[in-house]
C-alpha cells in the first residue's frame, strides 16, 4: 500500500478539521498511537488511549474536539468530530488508489463453459471455473481460482477473493465479498440412521446470499435439505464460521469468528453472535438480540435478549451467578462453621 | 433444482401412500409447512410443526398415518409410515435427476504426472493436479482444483468437490465423499521443545479414510506422526472440524461441526460428538458415547456414556449441577439468613 | 513413505544406543508399542505406555536407558537417552529420503505477472498464481493452487503447500511453512454501525509472518486495518485457527486447533493456547502465560499466568471451584438440613 498525502490532502479527504501545529512530512503511513513514526498519521479512536498522544511520534494526529494537549514540534494536530470516521475516509482513499479493480474479461486460464451468461463487464480471473448455466453481472470479480457451479447467479458488482467455492444453485446478491476459502453450497449435514449406519438425506436446496453480505476467509454456508439456508442484507459474517443447513440469517447480523449455527435456526435482524458462540438446532433469535462469545444457546430468545454462558441465560444473572461461583470455598466454609455450631449447641443443650 | 412431479409420479417415487383430496397442480418446489406455496410438496416430520399443517399452502402434503384432519381444496394429503424417508426418497430422485455424474476422462486443464494410475472410468476436472504414483480408481470424480498428492489411493466411487487437498501417501475409500476446501494429511502439530524453541517432529505417517465416510466443507485430518491417523466405516464428519495426528475413529461416528480431537485420542463406534467439543489428546472414549455440544472431555470414557459441561462429566448430573448454580445467589441468602439466625440466638442465648 | 533400514543403520541415524537382542530384520515401518508388528521399529516415548513394552511384536524397541526388561526372540531392545528424540532423527531421515524438495523453475500451467521477481532457485509449481510485483525469493516452493498476491514478499526457504493464499502486500518470513487452506491477510472483519447498519471499515494494512513460523490447515491471519498484524518468529499455529486484524503473537507462542485471538490483542512470547480457547481483543497476554483449552480470556493477563474457564482465571482456582461445583447437590441438602435444625429448635424454644 503506498501513499503519500500532504496535510492540505488530508484535510480534503477528511472535508473537516482544525489544525493545530506545522509540519513539512508528507503522511506515507498510518499507525497506532504507540507505534507510529515520523510521517505516519494516526488517531484517538478510543478514550482507552487517550493517555497515549502526548508521547505519540506521528506526523499527524487525528483528535475529537473535546482533547486537551498541544501537538510537539513538527507535529500537527486535527481536531474532527470522529477521529474513526476520519480515518476511515482516508483508508478508503488508500483502498481505492491501490486495490484498483481488474480488468473485465476472462482471463485465458480460466474454464468457462460455453452456456454460461458473462455480462462483458465482469472480470473472471486466471484459473477459474464456471460451470454450465451460470450466470455472472456486471461489474463481478472473481479473482482466482474460484469454482462457480451450474446455474449459479452471481449479481452485479459482488466480489469473490482467490480459492472461493460456490456451488451449484446458489444466488450471490449484489456487492456481495466472499473471501478466499469460503464455502457456499456445500451439503448440509443430514443423516436418517437406521440399524445403526447413517444414510444420506439428499441436500436438493440452494443458498441465497443477499446484497451486501460480507463472509470472511473459510467460513462455510451448506445449502438446504430443501428449499434454502439464507442470509439476509447487510449481514457481516467473520471468518470460520458455520452455517448449516435451512438456517435463516436476518438483516445485517453480525457474526463474530468461528461461531456456528445449527440447522433451521432462525436469527431475527440485527442480532450479534459473539466468536466461538454456537446454537442448536431449530430455534428462533429475536431481532436485536446479543449473544455473549463462547456461549451456546439451546432454547428461543425474546427478541433484544442479552445472553451468555453455555448453556446460555440471561446475562446479568450469568454474571451474578459467574461472581457467586467463585466464592464456592468460601460458602462450603462458612456451611462447614454453621454446621459446627449448630452441632457443639446440640452437644451442650 | 429443476423437477415438475404429478401426483402419480410422487406416489411411485415414494412407493406407497394414501390420498385424499385433489389437486391438478404439478409439484415443481418443496419446502416446510409455513413457507410452502401452491405447487410445492411440504411433510410433518417433526411432531413440534403439527399446528402448522391445516394453514400450509402446499399442494401436497406427507403425513403420518395418524395426522387428524382433512385437505384444504385444491391440496392433496398423502398419508405415509414415514414422512421424512418419504420425502428423502422424492429428493434423491431431484437429486439424480439434476446432478448428473460428469463424464469420465481427463479435462484438459488437468495437471497429471505420467505416473500416476487412471482408471479411464474417472473423472478427473478442470485444473486438477494429480502427482507421481497416485492411483484413481473407476468412477472416482475429482470436480475442480483438487489436489492428489504422490502415492495418494483413491478408490472406487470417491467424490471430491471443488478445492480439495488430498497429501501424499493417504487413502480415500470407496463411496468417500469429501467436500470444498477439505484437507486431508496435513502435518501433524507436533514439536519436541528445546530451549523454549520448538523443533518439528516429522510427520510421515498417512491418513487412512474408509468407505462411505463424509467429510464437510474445511474440515482437517492431520497425517500421522508415522502410521495412521484413520476415520473408520461410515462415518460421517461435519464442517470446519478438526482431526489431529494418529487419532483414530471408529465406525459409524456422527461428529458435529467445529468439534476438535486432539492427537492419538481413540473414539470407539458410534460415538456421537456435538457441535463445538473438544477432546484432549491419548484418551479412549467408549463405543455409543455422546458428546455435547461445545463440552470438553479430558478423560477416558466407558461405553455409552453421555456427558457435557467442560470440563466434561455425566450429563445428568451436570444438568442437576447447572440448575443448582443458578440458584446460587438464592443459596447465599439462605446462609446468611442462617448465620443471621445462629448469631441472634447466641447474643439471646 | 517407503524405507527399510538395518539395525545398523537406525543406530547410524540416532547416533548412540546400547543394543540387547538380536533381528535379521530390515526396519520398514513406525508404529505404535501395541500395534507394531514383525519389521516396525517403535518407542517408548511417554511412562503411560510402559506396560506395553513386554507383549509389543515390534522387531526393534527404542527404550529409556532405565527401562527394565528383555527383549523376545527376533527383537532388538536399543537404549538411548531419549527415545522421541530418536525417533524423531530416523522420522527426519524417512521425510528427506521421501519428500524430495522439486525442482526449481516455474509450472508451465502458472500464471505469473511479468513484473513479479522469481529467483531462479525458487519452485513455483502447476496452477499458482503469482500477481505484479510480488519477490519469491531462492529456495521458496508454491506446491500448487497458489495464489501470491500483488507486491506480497516471500523470503527464502518458505514452502506453501497447496491452495494457500497470500493476499497481497503480505510478508512470509524464511522458512516459514504454511499448510493447505491457509489464508495469510484477509480484510479483518471491521465495520462502523450508523443507522443500524454496518459500514466496512477498509482494512488497508498487511501481515507479517516471520522467520520459522508454521501454520496449520484452514487456518487465518487477517490483514491490519492499517498498519500490520503480527505473528513473530518461531511461533507454531495449528489447523483452523482465527487471528484477528492487528494482533500481534509473540514468539515461539503455540496456538492450538481452533483456537481464536480478536483483534488488537498481543501475546508476548512463549505464550501457549490450548484448543478451542479464545480471547476478546485489546488485550494483553504476558510471556510464558498458559491458557488452558475452551477458556475464555477478557481481560489482560500477568506473564506466566495459567488460566481456564470461561470467563478466564487462574486455573488452581478454577480447579477448586469446578470440584466444589459439582458438590452443590450435597451443599443444598446441607443447607436444607440446617435451616431444618434451626426451624425445630425454633419451635422447641
């Protein structure tokens, strides 16, 4: 990522600030408070590290108004009503002037069969593969590698990362990233036992990934036994996290790195699932709904529930009991005294 | 999925079945009870979704013999022994009829070391790799982007989906099914510490998988130290789980998504695993035991056992432990009421 | 993994060792002390397994020097200071004379950017990817299904194996081993919340993997929302573990199977997570600190802490608290008798 902005830009890019202090440097990179050096920019995006500013090297500082310190010399400081947000203007910038979209076409290497629908706009990348009756926008980049299986739909403008497998049947919605190693379609884990040795239910269903949908690296959606597992608009799901088979994922969820979530579940809108967080099968999350990491829900939740432990309940009173656990050796002691009294009273009475 | 069944057509598939109401409509979808429109097949395989046959749309709907109630009109009850094998049954038909096998032969694209065995009843896809020495036996399909490592045995009827890595010296058995992005063979996470730096142990002992087990999407299987690390008969393995070195697992396992089994640990037949466990490594769980969901088992366990909580223990008293820890701030004020009680007495007394 | 070796040569390899007993034998396999058979040599690597030294059928025995015993007819007891270390030369010896390193040069079937700079000593095997910009240095394999992002640095003597992917700008340290599946510097999962629904925050930072670093299988480094993650030399990961954006890991840490570290977080060095743990992020773990396997760390942590449990705590602690749990039936009914005693007396007085 190479970049070099003089203040004057940064202001631009940021389109707000009051500036105090000078600097010559030309900003080439962006580091945290501690780590930062001569000709980094760098930022207070939490009160945590707010201690952190005076002794930070940066060439420039992005502050909220309400900071109180002067910059050292050679230092500037920008004051903004949102330091994150201002940062986050200039990583897109950044973004922008270095990831440059690649070209449409397809690329020589790649195995395209002939039924499938390539809007010209789309760009397929080296060593990928379409399969017969899929159907890829305007605007779609598959950069390498990637497996797109028959009658697929890719809409316009969604983005698959090198290594990304979408099976067949499965619909990828507008502006939608998947990132390498993500797994879309494969079959749902459905077995009906029977003397013992388990015999495959077919998986006949697709996924439907909605617009805006964002899936981190190995994280894997299985289609339906039928009909479809889909997740909604906005959902942002992290890395190595598991969706099975037939679960609903409502509009944008959030759900943190290696959770998983068993089949037909339902989560309502907006509902946060905290990392290594798991649920059974079959029930439904109210919309809003915060699920603590490493908790495992196996029961409905009224919607805005805030739950952890595993198995999970209500927070405050998984806190309360969490506090109350740990003073075991105390109450197995005070009983042990309780015990002792009552029992040198019966000796005496 | 593309299918348009009479009525007829269902009652042959599913070789049984008395009706009762009529319909003209061709069955062209399937889906559950509340979300099913006219032109879809539903079921009741599940008693909890009782309520929701009389309000479905469904065209046809599969029932148990004794499901009280009559067909809306225009919609067909079909009154089976079994809804759920019957509708497994109309879906391995969708399934044969839209997943048609790939053709054998080579693919063009296909990287194959000319000592490596063929068997021209195989399918070998786009941009596959297959090393020195491998052998591929008939009817063996290997999708896209797999890779076969040197001396790798595939044997009869294997499947492998897109982006699979199989390392050399393992064996897949007959009927495996191996889904997108599964790794079998990597090394093994072994380290001998010398001077707080850790050294590698080799790792050249092999991954044995035999017939009919299913591994899903991103699951691992480490190679052995030296011999084997082996998944046994009919096993079926779930997404994103991890199987370390010279484990080895019995026949006819279930192991639920995102579970972990730490190296040279034995699981007996049948063991069920929920979603999330973890075992330590050098232990022996006995045949028919079952895991929970998110538990850790850190010892040995004899046959049949069932345990949660982590660390793990009898299930049923750890059910009785965890209703017992949540009336914990209730018991804390019972002692201190005690106490409370106890020391008026002595200052009455 | 084909070898046969005399007695003569094993005791080569491993450099020392009194023999007791006589084979005519060639050693052609590594097997465990109960399942070795005629020509495996095997070991007694850990006291658990002493027992099985006496029925073991293994031609050659690696044995403590304090070991007490005879070897069988046709067996060969060898003595040495430490048998895993042994084992581990004679394994080092099989995976040379096996594995052989491939040629160097590049696939004709890779598709290389012409501005990449590949030394000639490097191995860039069929179906990579190698974008612009991007340093392979000498003595670097890609086995195959690479993909080496844009302007990415490989220093010498790392080896990926196949369908690993290094998005670009990434550094990979000398000699550092990544496994099948890895993803080294996907966006970290950051995003700003307005209106309820999330806006990506770019993540234009890359990751740093130094010198000697192993990664397991499946497993994810994100890249740095600016600046750098950081997994530091020496470290070892396992299979299908998450490192979040901006983390750094210390060196010579072991990160265990499925373990996860949220962003921002550090581990100072010598730092081992069992698996299946996590950590929120923003925290600092201090060196030579233990976590024990499925705890939850939340907050930061004193060098050579040892922890488990869910939230996290010091685990002699947690130990005597999980033995006092599972007595809470006892403590109830002890509750229950005293508050009995009292309620009689009461009514006594």
């Amino acid at each position: 990522m190479q970049f070099a902005f003089t203040l004057e830009e940064i202001l631009e890019i940021v389109g707000e600030g009051q500036t105090e202090g000078l600097t010559e440097v030309k900003v080439t990179g962006i580091a945290s408070l501690d780590l930062a050096v001569v000709g980094d920019l760098s930022f207070l995006g939490n009160r945590k590290y707010r201690s952190e500013v005076a002794a930070s090297r940066a060439s420039v500082v992005l502050l909220p108004q309400d900071y109180k310190g002067e910059p050292s010399a050679g230092q500037v400081y920008v004051r903004v009503s949102n330091p994150s947000d201002s940062l986050a203007r200039i990583c897109e910038r950044v973004e922008k002037d270095n990831w440059i979209k690649p070209d449409s076409g397809i690329h020589a290497s790649a195995v395209v069969d002939p039924s499938a629908v390539i809007d010209p706009g789309a760009c397929i990348g080296p060593l990928c593969v379409v399969e017969a009756g899929a159907t890829i926008a305007d605007g779609v980049v598959l950069e390498s590698h990637v497996f797109i299986g028959c009658r697929a739909q890719l809409e316009r403008d969604c983005w698959l990362k090198p290594q990304v497998t979408v099976a067949s049947d499965c619909i990828i919605g507008k502006r939608v990233r998947l990132h390498s190693g993500v797994v879309i379609g494969s079959d749902g884990y459905g077995y009906s036992t029977v003397d013992g040795k388990h015999r495959k239910q077919p998986q006949i269903g697709r996924v439907v990934i909605e617009n805006d949908v964002e899936i981190g690296s190995n994280s894997c959606v299985d289609r339906a036994r039928f009909s479809e597992t889909r997740i909604s608009e906005g959902t942002k799901i992290d890395n190595l996290v598991q969706i099975a088979h037939n679960v609903v994922i409502g509009r944008h969820c959030l759900i943190v790195s290696q959770a998983g979530v068993s089949g037909s579940t339902t989560l309502e809108d907006r509902v946060i699932m905290g990392g290594q967080a798991g649920m059974v099968g079959h029930i439904r999350i109210g919309s809003g709904s915060r699920i603590g990491a490493q908790a495992g829900v196996n029961c409905d939740l009224a919607p805005a529930s805030f739950v952890t432990d595993s198995p999970a309940y209500a927070h405050l009173q998984s806190r309360k009991t969490e506090i109350l656990k740990r003073r075991l050796p105390e109450l197995f002691k005070r009983v042990a005294k309780l015990e002792e009294m009552i029992d040198s009273k019966d000796q005496i009475q």
